[in-house]
C-alpha cells in the first residue's frame, strides 16, 4: 500500500475517532501472560500443530512456538491460541 494512502488513513482514523486497526487492516493482538493469545482481524489459519501457530494478517505473517498449543477459538473476527506460548514473532509484508 503506498504511504500516502497510510497516512491518509491514519488521519481519517484520527479525525473520525475510528479504531486505527479496524481502518489499517491492522491486527490487534492480545497476550495473557504465556498462556493465551487473541488475535483479532486476521486473515486465516496459515499452519497450525501443538508447537506452531502461523496466522495471517494485513501486515504479514504471525508466528507463535510453544508446547500444547490448541486453537480455542476461530472465528471470522477473532482466533484464540492457548497452551505455554514462549516466543510471538510477526513477519511483515514488504
């Protein structure tokens, strides 16, 4: 996406008092301690087994590793990865 068309939509976010990540396709991720992610606005199910989680995002590709991951929660708006998470990495797009 061209950073005019960014910052456009970061001012209008602003101006209209919108949620930037909803605006920005950008996800909104939650952490609870090493237990519990929720990410939400994503794009899908990249690949998942007990010791790894890729989801897709507007802004690229979020990796989580772990030991007894499962997915709680999947919904269109919404996934939630629990289990003993030890490291969240996101892959931006270029």
């Amino acid at each position: 996406m061209p950073r005019e068309m960014k910052s456009l939509e970061y001012f209008l976010a602003h101006f209209l008092e919108l949620p930037k990540e909803l605006v920005m396709g950008l996800p909104r991720i939650t952490v609870l301690g090493d237990i519990q992610m929720i990410v939400e606005n994503h794009r899908g199910i990249i690949e998942y087994t007990t010791e790894r989680v890729r989801i897709g995002t507007g802004i690229g590709e979020l990796r989580v590793t772990g030991s007894g991951l499962t997915l709680r929660t999947i919904f269109p708006e919404e996934i939630a990865v629990d289990g003993k998470i030890r490291s969240i990495d996101l892959a931006s797009e270029k």
